[in-house]
C-alpha cells in the first residue's frame, strides 16, 4: 500500500472515492441543479453565498426586506447545515465509521421531503429554498474541504481561479501535481465548472418546460446514484481532511 503522506517522487496519490474526478463533476451537477431551483423560485442560490451575500446588501439598500431576509436566511440555513454536518462527521470517524454515505442519504432523505412540500403547496417555496440552502451546506462541509483535490463542488469561484491558473501554469511548465499535466488539471476544473453550468441549466430547463420541481427530483436521483455506487466500491470511501494539494 502507498503512503500518501509519505510517498517517493516517482509515486501517485491515490484519491479516496470523494475525491475522484467524476465525483467531483457529479456533485458540481447537483449544486448546480440546486441552485436552479432555488433562485428559479427565490432568487437566491443554495451553494453560491457569495451571491447571497452580495444580495443582502444590495436589498438592504434598494429596500426591500422580503428579498433581503430570504437571502440573509439562506446564508444563515447553508452555516447551519454545514456545522451539523460538521458535529456528524466528528462523531462517526471519532467512532470509526465512514462519513460519506451517511451525509449522502440524509441528503436525499431532505431533499425528499422538501420535494414533497413543494408538490403539496403546503409552504412557501421561497422557505422551502432556503431548506435547500441547509442541504447544501451539508454538501459543501462534507465534500468541500479534500486534501487531495479541492474541486469545490459547491462553489464556483475556487474552480474558475484554478481552471485558468492551470492553463496558464501549462504556458510555462507541462508537468504539474501528482506527475501529470498542467493543461490536464485545467481540463478537470474546466470539467467540474461544465457540471455546474449543465446542473444549472438542466434544472431550468425541466422545471419551465417539463414540470415544476422536475430539478429537486433529477437531484435525488443523482445522489441517490452516487450513495450507491459509492457503497459498492472497495475503495475508501470519505475525503481526506484539509485543504492543501498534494
């Protein structure tokens, strides 16, 4: 088995399955089809706050407190997501257990219930959007701070600085992380920032023209997908802590 702390030069990381590529561009999909749904109905992103952030300000200015307080709810709901799903993870690796599926299934398992809210017209789809706003926070705790590769499937920003950096490093040096090519490491940020695009516009796309909430199910599915293969593999499953490559 290699070390991967403590490898030779001519050895390669080895990524746990949360952090392998294709993971990377499917959860970048599912943010990206949250994040339909939640400004197609609220105005406001699930993943994104940097957005939101810039939308308390700009409400808080124009006046309008409806606006203002979503987006400020949003913001608030994405931290608490993220610090129970951060109290979840210390418990089951304290214990032993693996994180992965865990915070998978209880994303479905909102995400459902969410769905069904909004089909009830019960609540208003603009509090049902910052429930999703919590979902993702959920997301972006448990998958978003990789050791190994910070693909940011939560937020775009990280992706497009290391998509250009990538190409632009490739100018100068062919060779770059982990014994593989600059222009390859932009291809893979170019990738995930694709899974966002075509989250997003699928998303649109199915809850205009093919029905209302079409997104928040074709996101169930994608996780569910997800949890199940990654229960499937013999790899290990969870995404190294910190945030640095190696």
């Amino acid at each position: 088995m290699i070390d991967l702390y403590n490898k030779t030069p001519d050895q390669k990381n080895i990524f746990p399955l949360m952090e392998e590529r294709k993971i990377g561009f499917s959860l970048a999909f599912c943010a990206g089809l949250m994040n339909a749904w939640t400004f197609f109905h609220a105005q406001t992103f699930a993943t994104v706050q940097s957005g939101n952030v810039i939308q308390v300000g700009y409400r808080l200015v124009q006046g309008d407190w409806v606006a203002f307080w979503f987006a400020f709810s949003s913001i608030i709901a994405f931290g608490l997501g993220s610090a129970l799903c951060g109290v979840l993870m210390t418990v089951l690796m304290r214990e032993g257990r693996n994180f992965s599926n865990i915070v998978l299934w209880s994303e479905c398992i909102l995400l459902f219930i969410i769905t069904v809210f909004a089909f009830s017209n019960t609540v208003p789809l603009a509090f049902l959007a910052v429930a999703v706003s919590f979902v993702a926070g959920m997301q972006g705790n448990a998958f978003h701070k990789d050791h190994g590769m910070l693909y940011g499937n939560v937020a775009v920003t990280f992706v497009v600085q290391m998509a250009f950096n990538f190409m632009a490093q490739s100018f100068f040096k062919k060779g770059g992380i982990n014994g593989e090519s600059n222009l390859m490491w932009a291809g893979i940020f170019f990738f995930v920032l694709f899974g966002f695009a075509s989250g997003g516009a699928l998303g649109f796309f199915c809850d205009k023209y093919i029905g209302n909430n079409t997104s928040l199910i074709i996101t169930i599915t994608s996780i569910v997908l997800i949890t199940i293969f990654s229960k499937k593999t013999h790899l290990n499953t969870d995404p190294r802590t910190g945030a640095t490559f190696v």
